[in-house]
C-alpha cells in the first residue's frame, strides 16, 4: 500500500486516524495502524521487523546501563545485527554474482526477497544505537514507545531518515493542532500532486527511452529521456517525502525536511546539501565524521569522501551502476574540494548551474540505467556517438501530456511558488525541521491558497483511479 493509492486515501488512513484521534493510547493506536500497513504490503516479513525492533531494544538499554568495554560491545553486537540483515537480504544475490564474475566459480543462483523499507530502519535503528553510545539520547525504556518510533508508517517504507532525537518529545507527549492539520494537509496534496501530476507522467518518456536500442538513440531522443527521469526521481521522492511529512503533522509529530530545491544548485557540494537531506547528514555524522572527516589532511579527507560515497551508491541498490552513481559524485566533490568550487564560486551563477546540473543528469543516467551496457548506450547518445536514427515517431510517445508535465517539473523544480506567495504576502508557517547542523533550524512555509490545493487534489485523485501507473522509485531501495 502506497501513499498514492485509493486504498490508502480513501480507506486506511481515514479509519486509522478515527482510531488514532478518539484513543486515549495514541502510540499503542499509531503501532497497531504501522502493524497493519506493513502486513498489507509485507505480510510475515512483519515478523523480521518485529525481531529487529526488539534486540535494538534491548541492547539500547543494555548499552545505556554499561560502562567501558562492555558499552562498546553491545554496540558492535547491535550494528552487526543490523548491518547482517541489510546485507543479507539486499546483497547477497550480488555478492554471489560478483564473486562468479571474477572467479568464474560455479555457485548456485540466490534470489532473496528485499523487504519494503529495510534500508530505512536499518539506519534509524543503527543511529539510535550510536546516539545511545554518544549519550546524545537516553534509551528509551517504553517498548511500545520504542517500537512507534521505528515502525511508524509515514517514514518506515521511504524515509525521511527520523533520529530518535527528532521526535523524542512528540513520543512522550503530542497534541493535535488545528494550524498543524492544515499544514499536514497541505504538505500531503502538494507531495500527491508532486507525485501524481508530474513524477507519474514524465515516466512515460524515461521508461520509453531508457528502454530504446542504440540504433534509435539519437543526441534529443536521448537528453528528453535524461531530462524526464531527472524530473521523476526528484518530484517522485520529494513526493513521498512532503506526504511523509503531512501525515506525519496529522498525528502531531514533525519530521525533517528531506529535499530543498536541489536543482537550484551550482556545485555538486551544494546539490547534497539539497538533495535526501536526512541520509546526506547520516552519512555526515555517523559515518565521515567518525572516520575522521577533514581532520587528516588532504588525503584522509579525500579517503572518508570516497568510503562514503562509495556506501551511499551500495546503500541504493545491489549493482555496480549504484557504486559507480556513488563514486562518479564522490569524484566531483574532490574535484570541488581541491579548487573547482572556488572557481565556481567566481564565476557567473549560470556557469555552476550548468556545471552542477549536467553532472547531475549524467550521475541519473548510472542510477537509472539496468547495467553499465545500458549506461554506456544512453550517455553515447546524448553526446551523438550512438549513431541513432530514430524509426518511431517521437510524437508516440512525447505526448502534449508529457511536454506540459515536464514543462511544470523543470518550472517546479525551482522555488517559483514560494517567491510568488511572498509577493503577495502570505504568512508564514512553521514547517518540519531542517538538521543542517547541530542546532535545529525551523523551516518557515508559506500556505497555499485552499482552491489551487482542492485544483491538484481532485485532478491527482482523478488520475489516480483511471491510471496504473503509480509505482514509488525509492521503494526499490
């Protein structure tokens, strides 16, 4: 069940918040709602779940209430776990690929089921384990309280990433507020319409090229599908992300922004500081920075940024197109560190954006592609080296539905709406948080009048009960 869908809008979520606003047991009502939405889509997986949640539990309290050698253990003992499962589900079929590929040894083909989400809580169980160790956080002695903060449906399936310090407050204590409804609703329509209206549709010309030959891939057939997928990825995630986001203010709770116009960006350092906010900063500070981030020197800085980029592409998919997606982004940001930025920062602000932006495409086309045979096909042809004559008429499928989807994506993808609100001094809203460093920032929103939200609710849901296509891009990782 995605948020997207006649079941969840019109059936779940009305019947789970009658439950959750008339009981008393909010957390027990909020885990009972998350236990049957990920039955619904995972069935006895649940049960995985469940057993992480519970050995997470209890080594948080264990590490809590021990000192010196043995906090350290149980600590490794639970990040193993976590990181054990992660592996086993989501790579082992590639690790036994990889191993065939260079040895050539005959092993059997393992094809093992990835559960929805699982690269979600693994991070948020792996955090708070690292948090209790830090002292950053008490652990927490409420299981049922625990278990709602790692299975609450909003962000389990795609994140955003929530630290338990987060949300610690609204676990022991939340009220419902009627300008905090409204703002959830708001955020839900904007990321259904985000994902309706525009990842939805632009598909249709990504899937349509990314699954052309080389022979019909010429220079415009090629960037149109870059260029579509560029605007599905971002205005699919951001999608689920503000819907997170909405539902989450809904059951008086506010999680992290995860996405901040990313496509604004004139450098690649400044793009991931836009783009999944909330898995950029995991990365920040519970990988690099242990490793000693830019405290060594040129090499270890140079180092710690390769290690965690080369984990950010493995942590999206099982395939070398993911690591090397990592690693190709890796690379720029080396690149800047050793005086690219600086060039950049002087030059005339369309130089950068270009700059960021074709880097950008060309990192979507690793990420997208199925292998690097594909890649290699659809970056030949957006540089004219393919040698492709196209023999369908593009008028097939770049259909006046599409060019205006895409048209409003690359307008969107801008902070065109919030600059015309201001304009006509709307007030403002306190929105999610924004974890952009140690202190927490309080991101102000400005509200959309209610008849253009009514306009992109009705015209989403409308194309949602005629349509099937309407799948969720991050569910795959």
């Amino acid at each position: 069940m995605i948020f997207s869908s006649v079941a969840f809008i019109f059936y779940f979520f009305p019947l789970f918040l009658l439950l959750y606003y008339f009981c008393r047991a909010r957390n027990a009502a909020l885990l009972f709602g998350c236990l049957v939405f990920y039955t619904w889509g995972e069935g006895y997986y649940l049960f995985l779940l469940a057993g992480l949640v519970a050995i997470n539990f209890y080594l948080g309290l264990l590490i809590d209430g021990s000192e010196g050698v043995r906090r350290k253990a149980f600590l490794i003992l639970g990040v193993g776990i976590d990181v054990a499962a992660l592996t086993f589900f989501k790579y082992t079929g590639f690790i036994i690929r990889t191993i065939v590929n260079l040895t050539g040894a005959a092993l059997p083909t393992v094809d093992v089921h990835l559960p929805l989400g699982i690269s979600f809580f693994t991070f948020q169980l792996v955090s708070y384990l690292v948090d209790v160790r830090r002292n950053s956080i008490p652990a927490d002695r409420g299981f049922i309280r625990f278990a709602t903060y790692i299975m609450m449906f909003p962000h389990l399936i795609a994140g955003p990433i929530v630290r338990y310090s987060d949300i610690d407050q609204e676990l022991f204590k939340r009220s419902i507020i009627l300008s905090n409804v409204g703002l959830g609703v708001q955020y839900f329509i904007v990321g259904l319409c985000q994902k309706v209206l525009i990842a939805n549709i632009v598909s249709l010309a990504a899937d349509k090229v990314f699954s052309l030959p080389s022979s019909e891939l010429s220079a415009l057939v090629a960037w149109i599908g870059v260029i579509a997928y560029t605007l599905q990825i971002y205005f699919d995630f951001c999608g689920y992300s503000n819907m997170a986001i909405g539902l989450a203010f809904l059951m008086g709770f506010r999680f992290p922004l995860n996405f901040n116009y990313p496509y604004v960006s004139r450098s690649i350092t400044e793009f991931w500081r836009r783009w999944h906010m909330s898995l950029s900063f995991w990365f920040r500070d519970y990988v690099y920075i242990p490793l000693g981030g830019n405290r060594g020197g040129p090499l270890y800085t140079a180092r710690n940024l390769i290690i965690v980029f080369f984990l950010t592409g493995l942590w999206h998919g099982a395939s070398w197109t993911f690591v090397l997606w990592g690693m190709f982004h890796g690379a720029f940001l080396l690149i800047e560190r050793v005086g690219l930025r600086n060039a950049l920062d002087r030059a005339p602000a369309v130089v950068g954006w270009t700059y960021a932006m074709v880097v950008v495409m060309i990192g979507w086309v690793l990420f997208r592609a199925g292998d690097l045979h594909e890649a290699r096909s659809i970056l030949a042809g957006m540089f004219g080296l393919a040698g492709g004559n196209r023999t369908e008429p593009i008028e097939l499928w770049l259909t006046p539905e599409v060019i205006l989807a895409m048209l409003a994506g690359i307008l969107f993808s801008f902070p065109i709406l919030p600059s015309i609100l201001t304009a006509l001094n709307m007030p403002e809203l306190h929105g999610p948080v924004v974890p952009a460093t140690a202190h927490v920032e309080v991101t102000l929103v400005r509200p959309i009048p209610v008849f253009l939200l009514l306009c992109g609710l009705c015209l989403s849901l409308a194309l949602l009960v005629s349509s099937s296509l309407n799948p969720f891009l991050y569910f795959r990782f």
